[in-house]
C-alpha cells in the first residue's frame, strides 16, 4: 500500500510541478511591447538597444534530423557572424520539432506568445502547411529556409521563403539538359509517396511539355524502396535519351547504381533529392555524367560562398549542404530586412522581407518576389571526376 | 489562443485515439487499423464537408464528424469480416496490413493529392476537441459497467469461458471493433479540421503505435486511461522545453526513459494510481432484489439424449458411439480412468468440440459442426471447466456477474441516459449473482480478484457463475478435484439440492466414493467407450469397470478409484449380506 501511495504521491507532484513550471515562465516578449525593438539609423547604421528575438523550428529528430542539424548550425553562425556586425543584436532560440507536426505546432505557439520578431523554419514543406497558419493568424513573419513544395508562401502575407521551389530549379536543369543533349524521349521516374519528391516530378512533368521533350514512359516506386532493376529494365528497353528522376537521396544511390549496372548509359537527370555529396560518395563511379540542378552548389565561386563554406567547415568539422547554405542565407535577409526599417518588430520586419531586391547572400544575389518567394539564379551541375562541377 | 491551446487541444486528440485502442484492447484485441481508418475518414470527410452551414444551421464539423465516423465503422466492418478469425499477434499483423494498405491508396488517389497532402479548413479549436473527448469518455464510463462492458471483459480474460457464458464472442470482437472504428473515424475529422492539414503519410505505422503506446501506458482496465497516457505522453516534450532541457537527442532519450518506468512499475498503466475499489459493484444480499426467473422444465423432462456419438481425431476414435440421456432433475455421473474421453464428450455436449459421429440433442439443439458453445448455452447449458477457467483479473462477483449474462439484460443505452431502470436491472443482475456467490460460500470474498482465490475457492467459484446463468443443464468436470473430504461433502449436498430444484446435472469427477452416493444414474468410459452404465449399485458391483481403473496403469487417481471401488463394493455385499442375513434370522 504505501509504495503504491508513494507512487501516487510522486506522479502527482511531479504534475505538479510541471503546472507550476509552465505558469511561472515569464512572457519573453516583453520588449516587443514596449516597443523597445525600434532603433535608430537604417540600413548599416542602425542601432537597436534591445535583442532581436529570432526563432527557429528545425526537425533536430526524427526522420529529417539529418536536414535539421545542418541548419541549425549554419543558422548559429550566421547569427554570430551578424552580431560581430554590431548595432543590431540578434537573441536566437532553435526549436526541435521533432519531424511532428504535432510537436512543430506547439512549437509556433510557444514562439509565438514568447515574442518572437520573426519565425525561421520549418524543415519541412508539410509541416510548414500545419504551422504557418498559426503564425499568420497572429501577424508573425516566417521566413522558410528549405520549403520547396508549392502553396506555402500561398497560405499567407506574412509567410517567405528563401529556398528555391522546384518549379524554379527543374526547368532550368531540363533547358540545360536539351541543349547538352539534344533529348527527344525520355522515362520518369520519381517516388509518389513523398511530397518532395512528388512535386519535384510535376516540376519536371511541366518542364518537359514545354522543351517538347516526349515522355515515353512515368514509373513510380517508394521512398523507400532500394531496389530498382526491375523498373530499370522496363526503363531500358525503351530506350529512352535519358533518364528523369525524383527522388530523395536515400533512393538516389542505389537507383544511379544500378542503372549503370545494368547498362542504362543514357544521362541521368536529377532533382534536388540528388544535391548531395551522398550521391557522389555513394555511387561513386556510377554518378558521373548524373546532371543536377540546385539552387546552391558549394563549387559556386561567389565570394561569400567561399567564405562560408570555409567557416563553416573549420567550426563544425564537416562540410556545410545545401540546407545550410539556405539557413544562413535566410538569416543574410532577415537582418536585411531587420535594418531596412531598423526594427526588429514583426509588422516592420515583413515589410522589411518583402522589400529585399537583390541581395548578395551565400546563394548569389536574392530577390523576394511579389509572391513572397525567393528569386535568384538556380545553378546546373554535372558529376565529373568525383565532383559537382558546374554544366557551362 | 493562449501559449497551450495547442497543447491541451492535442492532449483532448491524443486521448480520442488512444480511446480508439482502448475500445479494442479492453476486448483483449490487438488491433493496429484505427489509424487507418482515421486517415480513411478524415480524407473522405473533405469530399462532403460543405462551407457553409448545411439548411442554414447544421455546422459543416458535424456533417464532417457524423460522416467520418459513419466511414470508420463501415470500414471497421468491412474489415472485421476477415480479420476476426485472427488472435493475438496475427491480428496485429493483419490490421497493421489494413493500414499500409489505406496509406497506399491515400497516396494514388488524385481527390487526396497524394503525397502532397490535402489542406482542411479549420473549424476544430480546444473546446471542441474536449467536449468530443467528454463524449467518448462518457461513453467509455457508461459501457464499463454495463453488460456489454462485462462481455468485453470476459472475452479478453478467457473467450472459451466467455463463450461458454452464452456470450458470442465473435459479434462481441466485432462490436468492439466497430466501436474502435467510430472513434477512430471521430479523431481523423477532428485532427485533420484542427492542424489544417492532413497527409497520408502522417497517418503511418509510428502513427500506430504512438496510438496503442498512449492507450496501454494510460491503462486499459479503467476509462481514464486514454486521458491520462495522452496527458502524459503530450506533456512530455513541452515540460522537456519548460524545464530548459537542450533541444536534440536527449529529449526523446528523456521520454523513453520514462516510458519505460511506467511501464516496468506501472503494469496497470497510469490508471492504476488512481485509488479506487476492485469492483465497482457491490454484494446485493437483499432476497427482495432478486428477479422472477422464468421456471425450469418439469421434472422428468429429457433435456439430453445422445445417440451414438462419437468424436475422432485423425483415425484416434476419443470418443465412440455413446449413448446417453438425461432428464431434469436427475444427477448423471460420468467416471472412467483418464483419458477415457469423458471431458471430449462434456466439450460435444456443451457445443465446445464439434462431434465427427452419430447425433445429438440438447435442450432441443442438435449438435452439429456449426453448433455453437454460446447458443447451447443462451438455451440453458452451464458448465465449468477440468483446468479452471476463471476471469481471472475481475473479482469473483464480477464473474458470477458474467455467468448471469444469460438472463440479464443490456443496460449500456439505458446507462447513457441514466434511466432508472439501468439501475434496477443492474441491481437485479448483482443480487442473482451475489445469492450464488453466497450459496457456494464465498460472499466474503466477493471483492477478490478470482486469480487471488486459492484452488478450492476457484472451483467453487466457477460453479457460482455456472449457477448464477440459472442452467437447465449444468455440466460439471471435476468439481471436487482438490477439496477434502468436509468440502467435497458440501459440495455433493449443493448438487443434491439444484437436482432438487429441477435442475439436470452432469458430473464427471474422479472421487468414486463421492460420485457413488452423489449420482441417480453412472456412466462408465474407457478408451472412448460406454463399459457400463447403471446405477451406483450396479456399477459398484460389475468387475469391467474395476478393471478399467485397474488396468490404467501408472495413473494415481485411476489407483485411488479402483480402491475406493473395491471398497464400496465390498460394503455394498457386506450390507447386502447383513440384509440377507437379518433376513434369514426372520
């Protein structure tokens, strides 16, 4: 009886506490409401006496935690980077979401009523259509820094993007593509049952109608399928020019793989999913000559680029992806915007991201469009040599 | 919208699904399907959720819900139709096909957009998810103790004992199927009207056994359960964020850690904290309770005759070609050494094993393949079992509850409404149950969890939820195994007087010496056939059946018998000759 009561006992001042915990945290956003985050001077002078409360919600576990951790590294060392700048600070909060749009919502919320001046993230494209909302009904900017899926900037004027949808990459990699290779037929492939991926094909889809190039024929397979030669032979036999492919990495490999083996020598043409030192490590031989359009390669010659990835690479001991070049990319424009009005409140904020024209950034020179999404020069890559060069 | 609205409101969703599992797993069903079917609703629901009030006041959410869980118990059904056969884990696996399946064509279908996921209006906020929450908990309170409930409960303690009450165990699954399916139904509309946006990948296997881990870490054995697991399991990664724990791996190590300490101190789940009586129903003493039941046949009446049955396994003849009849108030005894087929035939008797020979009749059923235990017994059979088969985490009242199911009525709807019939029936039923209770001595322990009682309370008890049926025909198969001799007498006279009453027993049981002064009519089995038959007298003296306990070799209580045998027989030609020779002193 009395470790059961014990027990009892245990739990209910554990609860306890916990109610406690959760009543006795004080509002963050007090500054916010004093108004304490308009400062004075624009642009490279202005000053701002409070912190600049940036939020960030990143997948840190769960299924994308390997996207996750890229950006919350690179989102760090922006943000250190731009305190060194001075005049305005920036107080930065990373939030896991855990790849749950369950734990992603509550996530919004604590931002939300914390204070948060702008909202970074989240990893994920169907997360952001269940958190987004929430963040526009309450009047808080987003600023998505690896959303590629269509409809997102759609659900509201307070939601940005610096990441390149696919309809912004693939006909850029299919245009280049025609005029490397002169296509004329050609088999897709791509997985239906990721969301990524899925629009990546329509992308492509799109992309092809409008070269004129003819489709023979669409094969389907699962993200996670590893296993391939039987679509292979039925691609291979009719013999198309190359092949289109959608898909996340993880199928990338062994699909670029065992094509050659089987003797499809026809191009590969990939999507985003294939933006990955993965690919090359993984495929090795097999990946050359695969064509890949992205909207950032860490080949690119871009002054900051360079800079980045060699900063990058000394602090955390690794090379930085495209994920990470986007994070830092989104926190470039989001004290751009910061600075245009010198105000680190919400209303100003958006103002402030919907005016960035041309912005020189790790990605190249960014622009938001009326539409809230990012515009800057995608770029087309071919494996040569063990290496992503860029396709002239 | 305050900083938790979005918590609690998850916390009400949560403990909705985790309902969903409960309704299966206080069945003792594994059932993975709910999530499915709470894709399958929430997706369909956006093909008839209108955006304007229907006829001007029907809001869309409850066209949506009533909708969505119309899809959940149709498809419940639908699927239930082959899967039910299944047990165990094999069910599991079967259900956890049905969801990939679901998730599958979600993706292939156009009106879903696939992959992409499909945007839902919001229409669901905190109060609706937790009036909803009430609703099914409410529920889940009212079914607890009503006869449904109880049926639920015997099914997942022991099904063969459950079938045997007379309860049909597969309508049973499926009810507690299609319940799981309407719940399920009512989570996916909701869930999908609150978060604004729903893919099928969402709606996955982890999905599952989020479901199945917040229902058995609340507990299934009480309706609150669901709540508090979703409580638990919800709070977690917000009190991790509270308390300022680093944002990465060791959160979810933090949550697993904890889950795994309930589990392992907690068998009874969270639920099993909250302090409360064993059973929540209580000894009925009071003679005025009891209900008129209908009268048994007349004395005399035939309720059993058997004609050559026989059952084979294989080329095995277990039991061959007997004969047997028994009418009310006649007390038939059924001895042979062990494995003579006397419990094979009890089971063809009881509807429990199918016959592969002759034919039957029993309480004007006939016994054939597609016989069924449960409608043998709804017609008047009650039995107890040679290796005890008890409930054994309800109470002993709460069994002999169980073994009243025959006469008593369904009292959830009445429950939902609080008529105040539900209470006098269920008042009814515990003082029918409490009489037998009391008549095999153990209205004393009526609160104890049968799996507690010692062996002979066990026994007895088993044939308290017998009795507590009101049988015609009441099997007994080894009563008296493991009483002394004090209990074994009181048993007999127990027996004696339900023949008195009209009711027709069939007893086997090892103890000769009992069954000898016990029974009107002996019948002897060996290697599955009738040796003899007769009464007591006659069998006492016909050296085939001495022979038969003599001939077992290696076998204790065939030793026993064929001593205790010998003995009476000697006794009974020791009287018979003191009566021959008081005669001849005449």
């Amino acid at each position: 009886m009395s470790s059961r009561h014990l027990s009892a006992i245990a739990g209910g001042s554990l609860l306890l506490l916990a109610l406690a915990a959760c009543s006795t945290t004080p509002p963050a956003g007090d500054d916010a409401e004093a108004g304490g985050l308009v400062g004075t001077g624009t642009g490279a002078e202005c000053s701002i006496e409070s912190e600049v409360p940036i939020a960030a919600a990143f997948s840190l576990t769960g299924a994308a935690a390997q996207y996750g951790s890229s950006q919350k590294n690179a989102l760090e060392m922006a943000v250190d980077d731009l305190n060194e700048v001075g005049g305005v600070t920036y107080a930065l909060t990373v939030e896991d979401d855990a790849t749950d749009p369950q734990q992603a919502i509550q996530v919004f919320d604590g931002f939300i009523s914390s204070g948060a001046s702008v909202i970074i993230g989240p990893t994920l494209s169907n997360t952001a259509k269940q958190t987004n909302p929430i963040a526009q009904e309450a009047g808080v900017p987003v600023l998505g820094v690896s959303n590629t899926a269509a409809g997102i900037t759609e659900i509201g004027d307070y939601i940005f993007r610096d990441s390149l949808t696919e309809d912004a990459v693939i006909p850029q990699t299919v245009a280049a593509a025609v005029e490397e290779f002169g296509l004329e037929k050609v088999v897709v492939m791509y997985s239906n049952d990721d969301a990524f991926t899925e629009s990546g094909y329509q992308a492509f889809a799109a992309a092809l109608e409008d070269e004129g190039v003819e489709v023979i024929e669409t094969l389907t397979f699962s993200k996670t399928d590893t296993d391939f030669r039987a679509l292979l032979d039925k691609a291979k036999q009719s013999d198309p020019d190359a092949l289109v492919v959608s898909a996340l990495i993880e199928a990338a490999v062994p699909l670029v793989t065992q094509a050659r083996e089987i003797g499809i020598d026809a191009p590969i043409i990939g999507g985003n999913g294939f933006n990955s030192p993965a690919l090359i490590s993984g495929a090795g031989e097999a990946a050359e000559g695969v064509i890949v359009g992205a909207a950032w390669n860490s080949a690119s010659e871009n002054e900051q680029n360079v800079a980045f990835i060699e900063a990058y690479t000394e602090r955390f001991d690794g090379a930085p992806d495209q994920f990470a070049a986007q994070a830092y990319a989104g926190m470039q424009i989001v004290d751009e915007a910061v600075r245009a009005n010198c105000s680190g409140e919400r209303e100003d904020i958006k103002a402030g991201l919907g005016g960035i024209t041309g912005l020189p950034t790790v990605l190249g020179d960014v622009s938001i469009n009326e539409n809230r999404d990012a515009e800057h020069e995608a770029l087309v890559q071919v494996v040569e040599g063990g290496k992503f060069a860029i396709l002239d | 919208m305050f900083e938790y609205s979005s918590l609690l409101t998850f916390i009400a969703l949560t403990a909705i699904l985790a309902f969903s599992f409960y309704a299966v797993l206080i069945a003792g069903q594994l059932s993975l399907a709910q999530v499915g079917l709470a894709s399958l609703a929430a997706f369909t629901s956006s093909l008839v959720v209108p955006n304007e009030p229907l006829f001007g006041f029907i809001p869309p959410l409850l066209i949506g819900v009533v909708f969505g869980m119309a899809v959940g118990v149709i498809a419940a059904f639908v699927l239930g139709l082959p899967v039910m056969r299944l047990r165990g884990v094999f069910l599991a696996i079967a259900t956890l096909a049905f969801g990939e399946m679901v998730r599958i064509f979600l993706i292939n279908q156009s009106w879903t957009n696939g992959a992409q996921g499909l945007s839902f209006p919001k229409l669901v906020g905190i109060e609706t998810a937790w009036i909803a929450l009430a609703l099914v908990a409410f529920w889940f309170w009212r079914l607890s103790g009503s006869r449904m409930g109880r049926a639920f409960a015997a099914i997942r303690e022991d099904e063969l004992a459950a079938t045997t009450m007379g309860i049909d165990v597969p309508r049973y699954r499926m009810a507690s199927f299609v319940i799981a399916g309407a719940v399920a139904g009512l989570y996916g509309v909701l869930f999908a009207h609150f978060t604004r946006f729903a893919d099928p990948n969402q709606f996955s296997f982890e999905a599952a056994v989020d479901g199945l881990v917040t229902a058995v870490v609340g507990g299934t054995t009480f309706f609150v359960g669901p709540l508090l697991g979703s409580v638990f399991l919800s709070t977690l990664p917000e009190l991790q964020r509270t308390l300022g724990i680093d944002a990465g791996w060791i959160r979810p190590a933090i949550s697993g850690l904890l889950l795994l300490v309930v589990i392992l101190f907690l068998p009874g789940g969270l639920a099993g904290l909250i302090p409360r009586r064993r059973s929540s129903t209580k000894l009925v003493s009071d003679p005025a309770a009891l209900p008129q039941l209908e009268p048994l046949p007349a004395r005399g009446t035939e309720v059993m005759s058997l004609r050559g049955l026989g059952k084979s396994y294989g080329g095995v003849r277990a039991v061959h070609d007997v004969d047997l009849t028994l009418a009310t108030g006649e007390i038939l005894g059924l001895i042979g050494p062990n494995g003579a087929g006397k419990t094979t035939l009890v089971n063809m008797v009881t509807g429990v094993t199918a016959p592969t020979g002759g034919s039957g009749t029993v309480l004007g059923i006939e016994l054939a393949a597609k016989t069924r235990a449960h409608r043998l017994a709804s017609a008047g059979i009650a039995r107890t079992f040679q290796q005890i088969k008890l409930f054994n985490r309800l109470s002993a009242l709460d069994n002999v509850l169980v073994g009243g199911y025959r006469i008593s009525r369904d009292t959830l709807l009445r429950r939902l409404v609080f008529l105040p019939s539900a209470r006098r029936f269920e008042r009814q039923a515990a003082a029918v149950a409490s009489a037998q209770l009391i008549r095999v001595g153990l209205g004393d322990k009526a609160t104890t969890a049968a799996g507690d009682l010692s062996y002979g309370d066990q026994r007895r008890l088993e044939i308290a939820r017998a009795l507590a049926s009101h049988p015609t025909l009441l099997v007994l198969d080894e009563p008296a195994a493991g009483m002394n001799h004090v209990e074994a007498e009181r048993l007999s006279e127990l027996i004696r007087s339900l023949a008195a009453d009209g009711v027709a027993v069939l007893i086997i049981e090892h103890n000769v010496r009992m069954m000898l002064a016990l029974c009107d009519r002996i019948t002897v089995l060996n290697f599955g056939e009738v040796i003899a038959a007769g009464t007591p007298e006659e069998i006492a003296r016909d050296p085939r059946v001495l022979e038969a306990y003599l001939g077992a070799d290696g076998d204790a209580a065939a030793a026993t018998a064929a001593e205790e045998l010998a003995e009476v027989a000697a006794d009974a030609v020791k009287g018979h000759d003191d009566a021959a020779g008081t005669e001849d002193a005449r």
